[in-house]
C-alpha cells in the first residue's frame, strides 16, 4: 500500500497502472478516513471532558445558590446585629436581632450615628473611615455604646465591625455586625468589682466548700491569721481555731449555717504564731440556682487591734499624760474601791496628800519643758519609793496624791513620808542645770480621820496646808482634835 | 456567506471535506481542475481547497497559477492538498501564492482551522 506506487508517474501507463491508482485511491481514502477516526475520537474525549465540566458548572451554581441561602438563614437567625447602611450610615437594612436596639421600621433610614451615645462617637467614626477607605475590620472591632428605643435607660453595648460593601470598585453599602456584649461587660464589671474587694478589702475573707475546706483566701486573711494563701488552701478552716470554744458552740455555729445559711459574732482563732486573737466573723452561704450550698463566705475583722484601741483610750482617759501616773478620775475610782473594800474588811488606810515645794520658779526660769521634766522626775522617785501596793497619782499642777492600803501608825505613816521627802530633796538635773525642790506632806488615817472620801480628802488637804504652813519637806498627820495636827518631822 | 470550492477529483475525499466544514459554508464541488477553475471564475469562492494531483487538464499547480494570474480571482485564498512525501509540491505551492498546505491524510479539525484562520486574515 505504498503512496510512492501510486505517486510514481514515471511507471507507464496501463491496466497495472489503473488497478494500481485504484486501490491507491481506495488507501488514500482510508487513510483520510482514519485520520477522521481520530479526530473523531478527540472530538469525543473532548466532549466528554466538556460534559464533565458543565455537570462541574451545573452542580457549582447549585451548591452557590444554596450556599446564598445559607447566608441568608445565618443572618436571620443571627444573634449579632447586622445592618447595611449607605456611606453616611443610613439603616437600609437590618436583621431580625437589630430589634435589640429598635423595631425594624424605627430603624429604616436613621443615621445609625444618631444612636451612638456621643463618648463612643469617635470610635464609630473609626470604624466607618476604616470601611470606606478600605483599612478593613481593625482587630476585633472597637466597642460602641447604643441607646436604644425610648423607656429602656441601659445602654446597648456593642462589639462593631463595618465593612465597605463594593460592586466594580464603587461603594454601595457599609454592613456593620454588632455584637451584643452588654451582659459580658456587666459580668466582667461585677466580677472586676467583686475581685477588687476581695483583694483590697481590710476584712479577711475564706472562702470554703461545705465542709468548711478552704478554696480560696484573700490578702487580708494572710495578713490577720499569718497563713499564706498556699498554706491553708485545701485544708479545713478549723486549722484557725484557739480551743476557747467548746463543741456545742461549734455545734450550734453550723448549725446556723446550714439552717440560716449565716452566722455573725465574736470568735476566737488563732493565729499561726499561736496568738489567740477576738475576731468579728461573718460566713455567708453562696448559693447556686436551685438554693443549694455550694460554699461559704467568711468574712471577719481582727478585733485584738480594736480592744488594744480601745484599752489604750481608757488608760489615756485614766492617765495623765505627762507623767503617765493614774490621774484624778482613777485616783477617785481606786479610792471608791479602797474605801467599799475597807469597809467590808476593815483594813484600814492612809491617803497622802503632796504639793510640790518651789515648783513656781522652775516653771518660770526654765519654761514648761523644764517644769514638765521635773514633774516627771518627781514621778519616777515617788512611784519608785511606795510599796507595790500603793497607788501614786497625779491630780493637779504640781499636786500628787497616794493612796496607802493598809498603812497605818504614825511609824510606818511617818517612814514612808521620810523616804519621800528625801528622795524629792535630791537635786534634779535638767539641760545641764541642778534644780531642788521639795514636797510639803499631808496625811489623812481612814477610818480614824473620816470614813468617806469627802471627809479624807478634806482632812489630806489640811495638813498638808500645815506641812506647807511649816516651810515644806515635811509632812503632817491630821489630828482628830480640833485646831491640832500631829506633826512627825519637822522641816531639817 | 462564506463560500468555498473544493477541487478533487476523489468524490468520497470531497464528501468528507463537506462533511467537516459543516453548515457555516456554502460548499461548492469540482472533480477536476478545468471545472474548478471554471466554477472560481463564475461563483468568486472565498477560499479554494485545491488538491494538487488530478487527472485532466489542469493540475492543482497549474489551476493556482491561472487563480493567482487572474486580477479578478488572485485575491482568492487558496490552501492546498497533497499527498504524504511530495515536499516539494509544498515549496512549489507556495511559491505560487498558496495561502495554506496540507497532506494526505489530513486532520479534518486542523483543516477547518486552517480555513477559518486564513479567511481571517
């Protein structure tokens, strides 16, 4: 089947030559023939392919379509606000959940501006410049407050994003999607709150399951009890107590609890440096939904500080400052005591009046810090001369008054008013000078001189005024009898 | 519309050719290369197959030089059909002034293309 037989023109004509360009004719045509086979067959593959690509087509525009009614389910049953408004934020659109913020027909063609509260302004501002110019959604989307229709004063907060809406290039919408993180940011503002007093809260607070095993402690609870939080945390709060209290209280605590869901008083714990200390506690019940227990709040304040507090004004209500001895008002109180004592026992004793002897002079040449010195001295010497059971106090000026249980005689009477008198006859220095003074002593025997306290302090006051009469450093004894005071050391 | 003129003097080739070029041209058909030259000269075809072997006359070479020599026929496009190993033919057609060349066998679907491309031109 060579073309180069039938193409030979060389070979001479004939029967052969006609046979020959017959079948010559036959093989071209059957090789055309096979060529369109071919061809054929491409055109097949081809169309094949083809078809395959139109299903391709076919089914994409269907999962498209589908997919676009997807989208719009999803943004009906969104929860986030979505609206389209034109560039200058006009509403053209919303969303079922828009109705958060205001009836669909009130929110067709307002600014969404206008419901903006003006501090968050700038922040829509932002957001709205940022779509336009095509920045895009900056991060998570800033925050907006919304007011919403008339009647509802709460704000509407909102995490905004906007987006430009483009179609060949051009601007035709802004969509915006707000989501609503108002209960959010309330929670997180309760939280906040409530963790900013737990930490900074002068009160020590536990908190416990209900079996009372600690969960969590506050700084101050470290600060009052001594126990860091990483010591007590999983161990029983009764680690706290100071064995003051008996079962039955305990008893009856819990039982409050569990009853009442609260209980309040005064309690006694233990620190961890073992000082037992008065606390105010208050332990609340934190309840779930159903009104279950699900922990107890403990919150108490250390009183030891309070009674210190309060201990310390009563020892300055009762002290004169200066000198730090008792003052009139405890003096009157111990001479009450002394005296309702005696009376039942019938223990006698000696009040002893003192005015200091040239005082004056101290006070004007050397100014009241030289006077105070002095008083203060004289202080120490007549608190460091009586016995332990006396009672030195300080009731005026230069005025001291002790109180002697027991003492009684004009010898013990008249040895412990010698050593007196010398001790104040000691020269006293001050500021590198030497002052001397001296006590003018007047003493009063109960019951011998009087039996009330009007009566001793009277009888006091009269001989020392004689001891005084007599030029000072010495001391009287009243004399019962009229006009007459027993007088043991003269002045030397 | 676009007409063409096939010149080949195998009738089932030119059936074929007809059949490959569809109904987007008007097909007119010579078996020899007298009538060929005749029928271009009446009918002005756009485009002229022209096969170069053919009893008679005329051959295909001598049918392309008569178009091309012709001022009413030589812008007439003409793409030539040969069988397989005639190179020279090929050198020789265009020469002539053919606009196209093919060889026996050829792929339909290429000659068509063919056509289309040269009338664009």
């Amino acid at each position: 089947m060579s073309h180069s037989d039938a193409l030979d023109n060389s070979r001479p004509a004939g029967g052969q030559t006609v046979r020959l360009s017959g079948s010559t004719r036959d093989a071209a045509l059957h090789d055309q023939l096979y060529r369109y086979a071919e061809d054929l067959q491409q055109l097949i593959e081809r169309n094949g392919a083809l078809e395959a690509h139109y299903q391709t087509l076919r089914e994409s525009t269907a999962l498209l379509l589908e997919s676009r009614e997807e989208l719009d389910e999803l943004l009906r049953s969104s929860r986030d606000i979505h609206l389209v408004t034109d560039a200058g934020g006009n509403i053209l659109q919303s969303n079922p959940a828009g109705a958060a913020l205001a009836p669909a027909h009130l929110l067709m063609g307002c600014k969404l501006q206008d419901r903006v509260l003006p501090a968050y302004l700038d922040n829509f501002a932002a957001l709205q410049a940022g779509a336009i110019e095509g920045i895009g959604p900056s991060g998570p989307g800033h925050e907006m407050h919304l007011s919403r229709e008339a009647g509802d004063a709460s704000p509407l907060i909102v995490s905004a994003q906007a987006l430009a809406v483009r179609k060949n290039g051009e601007l035709c919408y802004l969509h915006w999607i707000l989501r609503d993180v108002t209960s959010l940011r309330e929670t997180e503002f309760e939280t906040q709150i409530s963790s900013m007093v737990f930490k900074h809260a002068g009160e020590g607070v536990a908190i416990t399951d209900i079996e009372g095993e600690i969960l969590a402690v506050n700084p101050a609870f470290s600060r009052i009890t001594g126990y860091a939080a990483a010591e007590v945390i999983g161990r029983n709060l009764s680690l706290l107590s100071s064995g003051r209290h008996d079962a039955a209280f305990y008893a009856a605590f819990w039982r409050a609890l569990r009853e009442n869901g609260n209980w309040q008083g005064e309690i006694y714990n233990r620190r961890k440096n073992g000082e037992i200390y008065p606390e105010w506690l208050t332990v609340s019940a934190a309840r779930d939904g159903d009104g279950g227990i699900l922990s107890y709040i403990a919150v108490f304040t250390d009183l030891s500080r309070l009674l210190q507090e309060e201990k310390r004004l009563s020892f300055l209500a009762h002290h004169d400052p200066l000198t730090g001895l008792p003052n009139r008002l405890l003096f009157q109180d111990r001479l009450g005591q002394t005296l309702s004592q005696s009376r039942r026992s019938g223990v006698q004793f000696t009040l002893i009046f003192i005015d200091l002897d040239h005082f004056k002079p101290i006070n004007d040449t050397f100014g009241h810090a030289g006077g105070d010195h002095v008083l203060q001295e004289v202080a120490r010497r007549l608190a460091g001369t009586v016995r332990e059971c006396d009672t030195v106090a300080r009731i005026g000026g230069d005025e001291f008054v002790i109180l002697a249980p027991g003492l009684v005689g004009d010898t013990d009477i008249g040895s412990l008013c010698g050593k007196m008198i010398d001790a104040l006859r000691q020269p006293i220095q001050f500021d590198g000078h030497e002052v001397c003074i001296g006590g003018s002593f007047g003493c009063a025997e109960y019951p011998n001189h009087g039996d009330d306290e009007v009566l001793l302090l009277k009888c006091a006051d009269a001989a020392m005024y004689r001891a005084k009469a007599a030029g000072g450093s010495t001391y009287v004894i009243y004399d019962a009898a009229p006009g007459s005071f027993h007088k043991l050391k003269e002045n030397p | 519309m676009t007409k063409i003129l096939l010149v080949d003097d195998h009738s089932d080739i030119r059936r074929l050719i007809r059949i490959t070029l569809g109904k987007a041209f008007e097909v007119l058909e010579a078996e020899d290369g007298k009538t060929g030259l005749e029928i271009a000269r009446n009918q002005k075809p756009d485009l002229v197959v022209l096969d170069v072997m053919m009893p008679g006359e005329l051959d295909g070479l001598q049918v392309l030089d008569a178009i091309k020599s012709d001022p009413q026929l030589k812008h007439t496009r003409v793409i030539m059909v040969t069988a397989r190993g005639q190179a020279r033919d090929y050198e020789i057609g265009m020469e002539r002034g053919a606009d196209g060349y093919f060889i026996k066998p050829f792929s339909p679907l290429q000659l068509v293309a063919a056509i289309k491309e040269t009338l664009a031109k």
